[in-house]
C-alpha cells in the first residue's frame, strides 16, 4: 500500500500511568509519520505493577469496534499486538490480522518474564500465542517467551548457539523476523535478532543497570514496527530501537526516576524523525 500517511492498528490495553503499551506506542508509531490506531484491551488507571489501579476489561466492546473500521473499508499497513489478556483477545486479534491480508504483522507474544508464566496464562492460553505467533511476520519474545513458544526449560539457555537454535525453531512457526529481547549475560542486556528470509544474525548489547523498568519492550517493539512498515532495513531498526531505549534509560537513572513510571521516552522522541 502507497499513501502518505500509513496507518498501524496498535492493539494494546491503554494505562493513565506508566509510560506503556497504548501510552507508549501513540507517541512512536506518531513520530515515525504513521497514523496509529489503537485498539484498547482494556483500560487502567495506572500499569498493573502499582499497588493500586482501576481495571476496565475492554474485550466485549473490541468486536464491534473492529465491526465500524469494517464497515468503514479501513485498510491497514501494519497490526501490532502486545499483551492480551484472555483467549477471547487473541481470537480476535488473529480474526483482525486474516482480514488484513497485506498488513505487515508484529506481535509482542507477552506471556511471561524471568523464567515464569505470568498468572493470568494458562496452557491453552500459551497454546492459542503460539497460533497468533504463525500469523506474524515479526515477533519480539523476551527470553521466557522464547521457552514457551519452544517448550524449552529456561535453565537451558546459555550461549548464543542456543539463541539462534530458538530463533529460527520461532521462525518455522511463522514469522520471518524473530528478536530475542532482554537476555542478560555478563552485566550486559543483550538482544538477539534472526532474519530468515536474508539467513542473517545480529546482536546488539548495552550495559545493564540492574532496574526493570515498565513499558521497555513496548516503546521497543514499536519503534521496529513503526521502522519496518516505513520501509527500513530490518537491523537498522533493531539498532535504532536498541540504542533508543538505552539513551532512555540512562536519562531515568540520572533522574532515579519511579521504575513503575517507565523511562523518560519523551525527551528523545526528535531522534526517531524519519
């Protein structure tokens, strides 16, 4: 599709506070000169991490909405999905992407994070990820997420052979482009990307402060979606998104900003200019 504005269905629950998911990909996918159209999952006074927090569950209202973009012809140039929150969500969103044939697809597959399955997941859950996962063309799994889409124990990933081994074991699920994020090693983080149509791998590595801050892997992710469907070289993207979070990051250690209220993004988004 040729336009001068491309639009990004972002699918995502939307938090007041806590600089993550809708929050976090509006801005980027914006400022890379693309139209993002959310979708919520659900709504949040602030991220799930505060010890308080509003929760409104968005899922019986997504089908209609989805049902006015249908009927409005809207075509879309990218679907982007992070965390979903029941089996229901990822039905739809694989609905949404099969209607949207041409769209390149990106999927953050949240399940889970040093070395365990978040609550909420159960098995089938895990097991319907794996299904939205043959529908994407790019996928960005932290290392935990690697393990399940692999059925791999998370003790047994020590070197990069094994990173390259999982990578494209992912990527015969489906998507071309795989990006291993967050693997820590030798006070080092370290993200790991495959291209299976180029048999190419990369990685790239940043210093580790030793924080986990909320909304990374989203301010992340949507900088390779917002980079790819505009057009970019696949590891231009993922250098640019590396080197954006860490720039982010060593802003919020100087200003020892709130973990829970993510990294001050807001003062480099000039730097993501097209």
């Amino acid at each position: 599709m040729s336009k001068l504005v491309k639009k990004v269905a972002a699918v995502h629950d939307l938090a007041g506070i806590g600089r993550c998911s809708l929050t976090a990909a509006i801005p980027i996918l914006s400022v890379l000169g693309l139209q993002a159209c959310p979708l919520p999952t659900a709504i949040l006074s602030c991220q799930t991490d505060y010890p308080k927090f509003h929760f409104f569950d968005f899922t019986d209202e997504m089908k209609p909405y989805i049902k006015t973009w249908d009927s409005m012809g809207l075509e879309f140039d990218g679907i982007y999905s992070g965390f979903l929150g029941s089996e229901d969500q990822i039905n739809i969103v694989i609905d949404l992407i099969e209607k949207h044939k041409e769209a390149l697809i990106v999927i953050d597959p949240v399940m889970g994070d040093n070395g365990e399955k978040y609550k909420t997941y159960t098995e089938e859950m895990c097991n319907r990820i794996k299904e939205l996962v043959r529908h994407a063309d790019v996928v960005t799994p932290n290392l935990t997420e690697c393990c399940i889409l692999t059925d791999r124990s998370y003790d047994d990933v020590t070197n990069e052979d094994n990173l390259l081994e999982i990578a494209k074991e992912i990527s015969n699920l489906g998507p071309e482009k795989v990006v291993i994020t967050g693997v820590v090693k030798d006070n080092k983080v370290i993200t790991f990307a495959y291209d299976r149509k180029n048999n190419e791998s990369f990685f790239v590595s940043s210093s580790y402060n030793k924080k986990s801050y909320s909304g990374t892997g989203d301010i992340f992710t949507s900088i390779i979606c917002g980079m790819l469907v505009n057009g970019s070289d696949f590891k231009k993207s993922v250098e640019k998104a590396c080197n954006f979070i860490k720039k982010a990051v060593d802003i919020t250690a100087l200003e020892n900003s709130d973990e829970k209220n993510g990294i001050l993004f807001e003062p480099l988004l000039k730097e993501l200019f097209m």
